[in-house]
C-alpha cells in the first residue's frame, strides 16, 4: 500500500494531535492544527520504518522496521528518545512484530498470534502474555489515559469474528485478569477503536459494510452503523475525544462521521418506515460523509470543533467541518510532505 511519494504507513497518536509519518526515506512527525512538520529522521538514523507509535506528546517514539531499506529486523521494537537523541531500548521476539501500542505506564507488542504486555518505560518488564487467533493485521488497542473510566486492551479472540477485552487496572508480573469475549462479527476482524474513555470498543469485519460499537462494562452492542452496501476494506475508525462521534475510512475514498450521543441525527433508509427489508432497512448511515481519491489509503481522526481530519499514503492532508444537519463543508487541503518543519 506504498504511495509514491514513498509513504508506508500513517498514525494518529492518541490524543490525535498528532501524526505519524513511516516512509522509505525515514521518519516524520506533524503536528494536525496547525498542520506542521514536528521532526524529521533521515534513512541514516532510522532506515525505512514500517511503524511508529507515538507515546502521546513525549519524546519516546517506538519503531517497527520495514519497506526497502530496513536498519533494523522486523521482529524487533526500538525506542527512541528524541531529547537524548538515540535509542535507548530495543525488544527483539521470536516473530515478526505485527503491532507496537503505547501508554504512559504500558507497552503491547503484537505478534502473528501473541500479545506480550510490558511495563514502561522504567522498568520495561513484561507482565504478561496472551495467545491470540492468527492476526496478521497486528490488531489491538489499548485505552490511551490513565485516568481512563476502564483500563482496556483489546484484541481479537480465538474465535473467528470475537474480540477480547483485558482489564488492565490491576496486572502484574506474570498476572493479568482473565480475559472476557464479545462475539463482534461473522467474518473476519478488519479494524478495532477505543474511545478514550475506555467504555467503548468499535469494531469491523472484512466484509466492512458495518461498524459496530460495542458496551465494554456490559458486553453489549451500544449501536450498530452502516458504512455501505458493498464490501470494502475498512482502513481506520476513531471516535472523537468526547465520543459523540465516530469516523471511518475505507478503499472506498468515502470519510464517513456518524453521531453516537445523538443517533437520531443519523440518517435513515426511506425504507425503514415501510418496514420492508429487516434489519437493513432500519440501518443508520453516517450523518455526514465527504471524499478522498479512493485508490489511496488513508486514515481519519477528528479534529476541534466538529471538524474530521483525513491523511492519505499520498501526501495529502484534508479537513472537513460537518454540522448536525450532514452538511460537509471542505475548511483546509494541503500536501503535507511538502510542509517545513517549525524551525525553518
């Protein structure tokens, strides 16, 4: 899923102030609002890099190599600490590393079908670890806050379509809570979100025409969302900060905003009034939905103010305001490789 401009992946760090840029060339790092370039790591410091996650605003970063020209092997995790201006960890595992999640008293690394649990970042012990099915997607989330209402990681169970939900309160060395399941889909798992509350999970199979949210106290579905009628592939959700919202983005080139407080304000099938066509006829469609060119894969967040912000492969930055009545308005369209950083 390269782009051109030799883009191989784009991540949201967990506030969603800011993103992260892995390329064939290196590393870079913008701030969203106002959109600027951070930081800048060229191929000789980090080599192409498959992952980063950010560890919110800080100056520890954690990579995943990958691409053409890899520094590093792909089943090791390194951290680097941009005061000092190195790296100071590095993780190394028996497989290659699907997934590399971070909070500030937390690290998950996810592998094909285990996810090791550490402590971080001083001591960087793992507590624990736990088998999944075959998840080559490196799926699982983590809640971002410490001060989170639940302390969730989530990821997909053994069995096909579920999801587990670990309470991450009380762990230590060795321990954790057993873990409870949730049957999300008939297919395939695709795409998983946290709120920043921990209280709900989003999910979408690989058929990707429905998101479903689910309770995480209750284990119970809070509402279901269509996305669409056709299959597509489903690249990113994100609820926004206050979970009123919920967005999505697929192959599709559609960014679709749906309401979770308010859900009369998302639209209906004229159909649900006759009563004809079940349950898919009562669907709720998104509130609000603008496009990207479809042939590149992007991700969404939301941004202040009733705004969604979409970052696609190819090096362009979109920013879109939508009101309760569906109405999508573009405010700001950039090329964000093309962006100076702040000191210049």
């Amino acid at each position: 899923m390269n782009s051109e401009r030799g883009v191989i992946s784009l991540k949201f760090n967990q506030d969603q102030g800011c993103f992260t840029c892995c390329m064939e060339s290196g590393l870079r790092i913008y701030n969203v609002d106002p959109l600027v370039e951070k930081a800048h790591y060229d191929l000789e410091l980090m080599g192409s890099v498959a992952q980063c996650e950010m560890l919110q605003r800080s100056n520890l970063l954690a990579i995943i190599s990958g691409g053409s020209r890899p520094k590093f092997a792909d089943n090791t995790v390194l951290i680097y600490d941009d005061s000092a201006k190195k790296f100071v960890l590095e993780l190394t595992f028996s497989s290659s590393v699907r997934a590399v999640r971070l909070r500030k008293d937390k690290m998950v690394i996810a592998l094909m079908r285990q996810i090791h649990v550490f402590s971080f970042p001083t001591p960087t012990q793992r507590l624990f670890s736990l088998e999944t099915r075959d998840n080559p997607k490196g799926l699982c989330e983590l809640s971002p806050l410490a001060s989170a209402e639940r302390q969730l990681l989530v990821f997909p169970g053994h069995k096909l379509g579920s999801i587990q939900l670990v309470d991450l309160s009380n762990t230590e060395m060795g321990m954790s809570s057993a873990p409870s399941s949730i049957n999300a889909h008939q297919g395939e798992l695709a795409c998983l979100a946290l709120n920043q509350q921990g209280t709900l999970v989003a999910t979408a199979s690989n058929k990707g025409t429905l998101i479903r949210v689910w309770d995480t106290l209750k284990k119970t579905l809070f509402v279901e969302l269509r996305r669409g009628s056709d299959t597509a592939t489903l690249y990113c959700i994100n609820f926004s900060r206050d979970s009123e919202f919920l967005c999505c983005s697929s192959d599709k080139g559609t960014i679709h905003t749906f309401a979770l407080k308010d859900t009369h304000l998302n639209r209906r099938s004229t159909f649900s009034k006759m009563g004809i066509l079940g349950n898919y006829g009562d669907s709720q469609w998104a509130l609000a939905t603008f496009t990207v060119p479809p042939e590149c894969a992007c991700i969404c967040a939301f941004g202040s103010s009733k705004s969604v912000i979409a970052i696609c492969l190819d090096g362009t930055f979109h920013k879109y305001v939508f009101n309760a009545d569906g109405n999508c308005n573009r405010e700001a369209f950039d090329v964000f490789l093309d962006v100076c950083d702040d000191d210049e």
